[in-house]
C-alpha cells in the first residue's frame, strides 16, 4: 500500500491479507478522505476499482446477479459480506 494507492488489492481467496469487513472499511476510510461522499454508483464502482482482475472477487462483483446490489451501497455492503 502507497501514498498513491492507499488501499490493497482484494481477491476474495485466503491469499488475501485482509478479510472482506476490513477492506471494505478501507475503502470507506479513503471515500471520507474525498471532498464530498460520492453517490451509491460511484462508491460500488471504488470497490470494483480494487479487486484483484480475474480474482472470484471480480468474478462475483461482475456477476450479473450481483446488479440487484449495486444499486444502494448498503446493499452492496452487505453482499459483499456474505
């Protein structure tokens, strides 16, 4: 993790240093460093931004029955989670 890239790639395997809970806590960290809280589409897209490419996390975030939980970020939360 740099200065330029404050949050870790996640992959969604026990390869990850990180559980699911606390990534998402990171990204909510960094989205409060912002000058305003961006909406719920734009917060959904963040967390795909940093999911490991060809990772089941991408795989899952890419899913189309994902597309229901995207739509309000606590949903989305929540998804993820499980």
């Amino acid at each position: 993790m740099t200065q330029r890239d404050p949050i870790k790639e996640f992959s969604g395997t026990q390869d990850d240093d990180i559980q699911p809970t606390e990534f998402l806590k990171m990204v909510n960290r960094y989205l409060m460093t912002q000058s305003t809280v961006p909406p719920d589409d734009l917060r959904v897209a963040t967390v795909g931004y940093w999911l490991k490419t060809d990772s089941p996390a991408e795989e899952w975030y890419n899913e189309p029955t994902t597309q229901p939980s995207k739509t309000k970020y606590v949903d989305f939360e929540n998804a993820f989670k499980a």
